[in-house]
C-alpha cells in the first residue's frame, strides 16, 4: 500500500490461545521511512463447552 491509509484484513478464526502480529514493509531508499501507528485487532470472543453428562458410579454417589 503506497498512500496512507487504512487497511482491513479479516481472517477466519484462528487456533490457540496468542496472536502474532507482523508487519513488514521494504525500504528502498535510505531516506525511506515507514511508521505504522493505530493498529487495532479485534474480536469476536467465541467459546465452546464439549460436556458429557451421565451418572456417577455407587461409590460416588450421595447418600
């Protein structure tokens, strides 16, 4: 992207619990800068319960 800007990416739902964010960009020229300021990352928290139910074992159930 060569003007300022904004930029969105979305993506599917990753997997695991961190999230690695890179960033890079190419200088061609010595005098050539890039800054990267505002970067927001959002979410849409989602949690699944796997539960099985059944019926505990005599020796643990309450009297």
């Amino acid at each position: 992207m060569r003007s300022a800007g904004g930029l969105t990416a979305d993506r599917g739902a990753p997997s695991g619990s961190t999230l690695q964010l890179i960033i890079r960009a190419k200088a061609t020229a010595t005098s050539e800068f890039y800054y990267f300021d505002n970067v927001k990352v959002a979410g849409v928290v989602q949690s699944t319960v796997n539960a099985v139910a059944g019926t505990p074992p005599p020796a643990l159930r309450p009297l």
